[in-house]
C-alpha cells in the first residue's frame, strides 16, 4: 500500500556532510513514527534515528551531535541532516515508516535503501 523511496545516498569523504531524504507514496492514511536505520556489511541492522508525527527524536548515541532527523508532515517525507560524516558510517540506510488507519491497524514500511559511503 505504501511505497517509501529514498535518496540522497553517495560518496563522501570524511569530515563531509550528506542529506538524505525519505518519501512516502501510495495508500498511506496516516504517517506515524518514522525513521532512519542503517546496515552495513556483515553487520545488523541499526537504529540511525527517529522522529515521531509531533517531532520527538531519538538518536543512535554513535550519531548523536553529527545528525539530524525532520520530517514534514504535509510531504509525507523524512530527512536525515548527516554532518561529520565518518568511515564508519558506511552503509546502506533505510527509511522506514508506521502507517495505517489508525494508532492499532498500523504497520512498518521500508524503503530499498541509499547506499552512503564515506571513504577518501
């Protein structure tokens, strides 16, 4: 029902600064808690960042300082402010969104990733 595609993934040196940006499509009836997670290789998944529909964020203590999560409510899109960038930040970064109809009948939704590499 909901598509989430992101952007904004690249190549950046370290000290270097990138903007990602997550847009949300399709049948969505309400946007509630979004957010940034990120894998790298042969590692697990992570929490990057979240923010819920008032703006209350949650940050990843490794990222905490470097990054910043918004949204706008009225674009159904998320971003992710990363400054500072670090070698291992690499990654593929996913968004992900709760939607559905209501706070009960709602679901996890998940991008296909930007890939973000930060090396010289």
């Amino acid at each position: 029902q909901v598509q989430l595609v992101e952007s904004g993934g690249g190549l950046v040196q370290p000290g270097g600064s990138l903007r990602l940006s997550c847009e949300a499509s399709g049948t969505i009836f309400r946007i509630y808690a979004m957010g940034w997670y990120r894998q790298a290789p042969g590692k697990q998944r992570e929490l990057v960042a979240t923010i819920t529909r008032d703006g209350s964020t949650n940050y990843a203590d490794s990222v905490k300082g470097r990054f910043t999560i918004s949204r706008d409510n009225t674009k159904n899109m998320v971003y992710l402010q990363m400054n500072s960038l670090k070698s291992e930040d690499t990654a593929v970064y996913y968004c992900n969104a709760d939607v559905g109809r209501s706070v009960v009948l709602r679901y996890s939704s998940w991008g296909q990733g930007t890939q973000v590499t930060v090396s010289s």
